[in-house]
C-alpha cells in the first residue's frame, strides 16, 4: 500500500490516502526505520522498503501491511 512518511513535532507519522489515515509512529524494529518493521498508534505493522538512512522526509513509499497478531 502506498503511505507518506513525515516528520511532525511529537515524531514520525505515517498517512494512508486511501483509508485517508493518519498515525504516529510508536515503535519501530530497527534504529533506522528503512528496511525494517513499524507499528502505528492504531496496532498496524508495516514492512517498509530498503531505503538510505539519511532519505529526506516527507516521502511517499510502498509499504507492507503484516497480519495483526
């Protein structure tokens, strides 16, 4: 699913156009939240791309939502 990543005052914060959603970012698996896994306020998990370390914010990407556990 395509989502944009910005940078907002309290965070990280992740919108999905077509659920027209917005959630921060409350936990990510690895320092650096290119390559790895990212949970949302609302429980969501999502598999973003490999990208460079100092990509600029704001971004759109192509996430992958992973199944709620």
């Amino acid at each position: 699913m395509k989502i944009m990543l910005r940078k907002t005052t309290d965070g990280l914060s992740v919108y999905v156009p077509k659920k027209d959603l917005e959630e921060p970012v409350v936990s990510m698996d690895k320092d650096s939240m290119w390559g790895g896994v990212v949970t949302l306020a609302n429980g969501w998990r999502l598999e973003l791309p490999d990208m460079a370390d100092d990509t600029p914010l704001p971004i759109t990407v192509d996430a992958k939502k992973l199944g709620e556990e």
